[in-house]
C-alpha cells in the first residue's frame, strides 16, 4: 500500500471554477478528493441559511476540529493524492487554522466581476463576505509569512484559454505530474459532490471538460459596484502572483 504523499489544498470563493477543478483532478489515477469538507461547519456556526442548509449539516461534520484532522491525515492506500476543493469563507475567525501549513496550498483565483454575477444569479445581492475573495488574500498571505515562499496561485482564466498549458503548469507547481485524464470527466452528478450540488452545479453538470475562454467583459449590477471596488481590491493583491504556463 502507498501512502498519501500530497494533501493539496485548493482554496477559492464560490463561482470560481473551483467544481470543475475538482473534477478535474479526481480524474487522475492517484488522486481522490473532497467536496468543501468545512461547509457544515461553517454554517452550523454562522447560523446562515443558504440553499438546502439543513441538508448540509444533516451531511457534513460540524466541529472543525474535525475536519482539520481529517484534511491533514495520512492515509494508506492505492491513491497518492488527497485534493481539497476548499473555500475560504468557510475558514471563520474562530476555527484554528494551523493545520493549514500541514497540506500543500494553491489559490484559485477569478475577476471579481464574473464571480459577483455568478454568485447574484444564484443568491441575490452578495456581500463581501460570500465571495470569500479577502479571506483568501489572508490565507495567501499567512502562508507566505509561514514559508517565506510565494504560494502557488492560477487564474481560471488562464486555466480556460488554456487548460492542458495550465495544468501542466499547476501540477510541476506542486511536485506532481501533469495526466492527460484531467481534461475531460463524463456529464452528470458524482459520487463526490457535495449535497448541495443539485442547487450550485447545475451548469457544471453538463460539461465535460473546461469551458471556452471569456469572450467578453461582464457588467455588474449598479447597486453592487460598492462590492466588485472592494473585491478589486483584494483581488489586485494576489492576481499578480498567478503562475503561467510554459511556452513550450
């Protein structure tokens, strides 16, 4: 039996292509993955209703303890690979982060823009906080404080016009190496998906691999521009650090 060799961490806000990256790589051979393992967590202890709240605490482990535990444990077994596809608002004040600096973390990253239309389509008028896009800068940011080192961000953006360049690029990023297999995955609802999925991945559902590219710039609603000038914000902080695929 192997043992796990890579606890991968992938944080982002919601709307970020971060469902798709999941299925990107529990495609790979070596590796499985996890659904937001922190959500019932984080609405047990904000008392938030979102979308099928109930459904996701009955589901999910509420003390984060836990969860931590579960994100950093060595497993034995034929998969390598342990990815978690992570949000960053789900890492409250009060939850000990510590364990964070146990796993291998990477920053997905998106305009705020596309994120804040997504997001009002789904759960009308977000605030900052359900966008998790400064929470993000703050984990960014512990972490390059604990390391001394720049951590691995990627743009979906960058991911979209070029998936296979991108993931290439990603995977040598975090010491693994880059499978074909991590293009494409079959339609429809899977086993790892959170049970909030009926509500959330619709879209993503009926894909089978990576969209096309953004062809155009997206306008955001008036009476949320106070919201994109404060996600620009953050946002402009860790954009710069977004890693680039090889030429070759």
């Amino acid at each position: 039996m192997n043992q796990i060799v890579k606890n991968i961490a992938m944080w982002s806000g919601p709307r970020n292509l971060s469902t798709a990256m999941m299925y990107c790589f529990a495609q790979r051979d070596d590796c499985f993955v996890v659904d937001e393992p922190f959500y019932a967590a984080y609405l047990a202890e904000t008392g938030i209703q979102h979308a099928m709240y109930k459904e996701v605490i009955e589901a999910g482990e509420v003390d984060p303890v836990k969860v931590a535990n579960m994100c950093v444990k060595k497993r034995e077994g034929e998969r390598t690979v342990f990815y978690q596809k992570q949000m960053t608002k789900h890492m409250l004040p009060g939850f000990d982060l510590e364990w964070i600096h146990e796993v291998d973390n990477v920053f997905l990253i998106r305009e705020p823009a596309r994120v804040i239309n997504s997001y009002h389509a789904k759960q009308e008028d977000p605030e900052l906080s359900d966008i998790g896009i400064k929470e993000q800068v703050n984990i960014f940011n512990m972490v390059r404080k604990k390391t001394g080192q720049i951590p691995v961000v990627i743009n979906s953006g960058d991911i979209l016009k070029n998936p296979e360049k991108m993931l290439k690029a990603l995977c040598k990023a975090i010491g693994i190496d880059f499978q074909m297999s991590m293009l494409s995955w079959q339609q429809g609802p899977k086993v790892y998906d959170g049970v909030w999925a009926p509500h959330w991945y619709k879209s993503v559902w009926q894909s089978t691999g990576f969209g096309t590219p953004y062809k155009k710039q997206v306008e955001v609603p008036q009476h949320l521009q106070g919201l994109l000038d404060e996600a620009n914000h953050y946002y402009k902080q860790i954009s710069p650090f977004a890693i680039k695929g090889s030429s070759s």
